[in-house]
C-alpha cells in the first residue's frame, strides 16, 4: 500500500469499525470514506457490514468489538488488498 504506516493503520482500523456497524470515531464519516477509492471499497464489502461475520473466513462473532480485533489481527494484508485494488482501479 502506498500509504504511510499511520494512515494504513487508520484506514485498517476504519474498515474493520465500518464492516462491524460501528460508527465513525471522529466526525459523521469513517476515515477510509476520505479517500475516493471508498465506494468501491463499500461495493466490495458492503454486504458484510453489520452482519457480525468476518468476510474472509466466515467465522461468526457475538461481539463486535471482537469482529473488529480479529479483522485487524488476521485479515489486515486480505483488507490492504482490496483497498489496494480499489486504489489503483479509482486512479
């Protein structure tokens, strides 16, 4: 990814937070909804927002905030991926 590791980890843990139902932690939007790759990164996943079941592995999670541990924990390089092909398909 050709961001810097504070806005990777950022735009990680936005992700993981918009794909569990959370709200934004800053403001009315998520911090990955800045950059114009967000639609597709929406498109992509949206189906698995809120639904408290990891997209990768379909493993289910009674908590959200565990949804969001494990996404950040297992499934960064598979969420850096699509961000990633979501970039280069906006630029």
């Amino acid at each position: 990814m050709a961001l810097n590791s504070k806005d990777r980890g950022k735009i990680l843990h936005s992700v993981a937070r918009w794909l569990a139902g959370l709200k934004p932690v800053f403001g009315s939007k998520h911090y990955f909804e800045k950059y114009s790759y967000s639609r597709c990164v929406i498109e992509k996943l949206g189906a698995y927002r809120g639904a408290r079941e990891c997209p990768f592995c379909h493993k289910k999670f009674r908590r959200i905030a565990a949804l969001v541990t494990h996404l950040i924990k297992f499934h960064s390089e598979e969420l850096e991926e699509i961000l990633e092909k979501c970039r280069e398909e906006s630029s």
